[in-house]
C-alpha cells in the first residue's frame, strides 16, 4: 500500500474563467411575484449572490485558506481519498475522525479543526488536543469518484481501512452530521473496537441509525407526525437524487447557476436562519467557497450517488433487535428542524451507551460551521468523557 500524498488545492485559471464565463451568460427564469423562497431558491437573492461570485468573491484567497490545512491523497481499496489531518498537541488521545455530509463538505470544520488539534492556543488545556482527520466523502470535491453509487455502510468501511491500516491508529472516535452521523453510525456498529475494528466512541449531531422507532408516548407521537410532515414537504431531493441522480446530474453539471439554487437553498432550509436571511448564518464568501468544491471540481453528479447507494444498500435501519453499544454523545441543536432528534427514549432504542445529550439553544443542521464555539465545546467535553482504549 503507498502511503499518503501531500495534497495542494490548485483550480486552474481556465476553469475559474469558465465558470465565470456561464455564470454571466445565465438566462434568468421566470418567478412567482410572492415567491420569496417558498417556491425554492429565492431569485433576487440568488442574482445578489452571483453578482457578488462575479465580481467581489476571491477564490484564490478562499484556496489559500484551505490550504492552511494540512491535505493528503490516501488510496484506500483502489479509492482515492482526500483528507486534512492535524496533528495534535497530545497524540496519547484517541484520534478524531470527522465526516461530513451533502451539500457540504470538508470546508464545514474549517473553524473547529484546529480547536480541537491545539485547544491550548484557544484557552483550552493542551492535554486535551488530538489529532483530528477530516476525509472527503468518495465522490465529493478532491477524493476520488467511485465506480458506481456506494452507501455510508461501504464508507465506514473504508473509513475504518483507511484509519486503521494506511493512518496505522489502533482506535479512534467518530464524529458525524448528515450523511456523516449515517457513516459515523455504521463505524460504531460495524467496526466498533470489540468487533475487531477500531471505532471506540461516537459523537452525533444528526439521527443517523434507527433502532425501533414505534412511537410510545404523546411526544414521540408528535415527533412521528412532524417527520411525515417534512418527508412530504422537504425530502423530493432526497427521492431523485436516492433514485435517478443522473437526471438531475445532466441537467445541474453544466450550470454554475443552477448548483447554486440546488445548494443554497438547503443551506436557506436546514439552518438556523434568523428573519429569512441566510447571511444571519452564514457569509456569501463561506457558502461560496463550499459550492466551489462542488462546481470546480465536477462533483456534483458523484456527489448525489450517495443517496442511490444507501437505497442499494437498503436504508438506515439496525438490524432488529441490535444497537450501537460504544459511548455515544448527541448534541441537539434547535434550529435542526428538517431533521430533529426525537425524544430520547426513542434515540436509546439504537444506541445503548449514550453518556453526553446536549440542548443547544442554537445552531442549526451545519452545526461545526454554524456555530463553530459550540459544537468544538459539545465535542471536547464529550471527548473528556471516553476513555483512551
């Protein structure tokens, strides 16, 4: 096995030029006078948003940036994958491993990567530092595209070869949101340490694996009915793209524009966003630099397959009767309202161990990226709590 590449993010000029190039010759569509951002993506915000990619974002100054991290290429079974990893300032803890999910990306840590390697240069005690890997989905920006759609079961998988055999760590600790708490579940279940693997602990701020969901009491019934409610109104993407993703692909993969509206309005939907406007949340210059590892790379037609791999691979569900039994933290942001935690008692049906629930009065589905001080305090203080081996 080769070992890891120092990695360097470099977009070429000509593909800066051409994205430029189809974001001015973009024919604005028709739209609903009271659309807003009912009906999607809201347009008037959307020219803002280009104008300002046209003509006041600075990639170049963003790819810097990105490149302050350190990056490595790892093949890992015939996949190349992408990866940051900081080392820490106490390498007898138990490394992190942080996934993160669709339409993000590993740009989501960029402000709480280095608070946990190095908590001491922010007021923190050296002790508590680790190293932290923050891979790339295969697929997704840098790593590379799979052959056909793989699930987040196939993921942990390579995710635990990858750390295990090519990072040579005996242990680590996961941590995920989105498609990342889906893997992250599937690495403290499948490859926990006393099977044999290496995953000791895992953090979620996301409802990945499912135990038995049954409602038993008046709020786990509520909390079934909202649900519903948000398949209905809020999950189309997640049926096309869980089952003809190509059809969307075709249609997305030459449009700067049209990535932007799919993207943006997730970010507009799942995150904590004050009064309507989605720079309560985030900056036009983060939620660009996250679409630029989509747009600039060519990965938004792989990086939907994930959803048709989790339907190949049969859902989300544990297997009846089993459960997650390693030390288990859930932080529960409120503003995650797609995609709510249930009542705990339903959360326990799958995971057994769990030592640290959280109620955060704010953040959102993003929550490393949207409330960076919070989510690092949540992790740290779980990760004081699990034990070294």
């Amino acid at each position: 096995m080769q070992p890891p590449r120092p990695f360097t993010i470099t977009i070429a000029d000509a593909t800066l030029d051409a994205i430029a190039q189809k974001v001015r010759a973009f024919r604005w569509i028709d739209f609903p006078a009271d659309g807003g951002w009912a009906y999607g993506t809201n347009q008037d915000y959307l020219k803002a948003f280009c104008a300002y990619w046209l003509d006041g974002y600075d990639w170049r100054r963003w790819e810097a940036v990105l490149n302050g991290l350190p990056q490595f290429i790892a093949t890992v079974d015939g996949h190349d994958i992408h990866y940051v990893h900081a080392k820490g300032s106490n390498p007898d803890n138990p490394p992190l491993l942080m996934t993160h999910g669709w339409p993000g990306s590993v740009f989501e840590f960029y402000e709480v990567i280095d608070r946990i390697a190095n908590p001491a240069a922010y007021g923190g005690e050296e002790a508590a530092g680790r190293d932290v890997i923050t891979p790339s989905i295969p697929g997704y920006a840098f790593s590379g595209r799979p052959k056909k759609p793989m699930g987040p079961r196939a993921i942990a998988a390579l995710w635990n070869a990858f750390m295990r055999d090519v990072l040579e760590y005996d242990g680590y600790i996961a941590q995920g949101g989105d498609w990342g708490s889906i893997i992250s579940g599937w690495l403290a279940f499948d490859h926990a340490k006393e099977k044999g693997g290496g995953c000791l602990a895992v953090h979620l701020n996301m409802l990945g694996l499912r135990g038995d969901m049954e409602p038993k009491t008046d709020e786990e019934q509520a909390w079934m009915q909202h649900m519903a409610a948000m398949q209905m109104l809020e999950t189309a993407y997640l049926q096309l793209q869980g089952t003809k993703p190509l059809s969307l692909a075709f249609a997305m993969s030459d449009s700067p524009v049209g990535q932007a509206a799919w993207i943006l309005e997730k970010f507009h939907t799942w995150a904590d966003v004050r009064d309507g406007n989605i720079e309560s949340v985030f900056s036009k210059d983060q939620l660009l630099t996250n679409l630029m590892l989509y747009v600039a790379t060519g990965s938004f037609n792989t990086a939907t397959w994930i959803y048709r791999g989790v339907f190949d691979e049969g859902g989300v569900n544990l297997p009846p009767g089993e459960m997650v039994r390693v030390p288990t933290g859930i932080a529960n942001f409120a503003g995650e309202t797609v995609y709510p935690w249930p009542p705990r008692a339903m959360v326990e049906q799958g995971f057994s161990n769990i030592i640290q629930w959280t109620d955060h009065d704010h953040g959102g589905h993003f929550a490393a990226f949207e409330q960076p001080e919070a989510f690092t305090q949540d992790l740290m203080a779980f990760l004081a709590k699990v034990p070294r081996a």
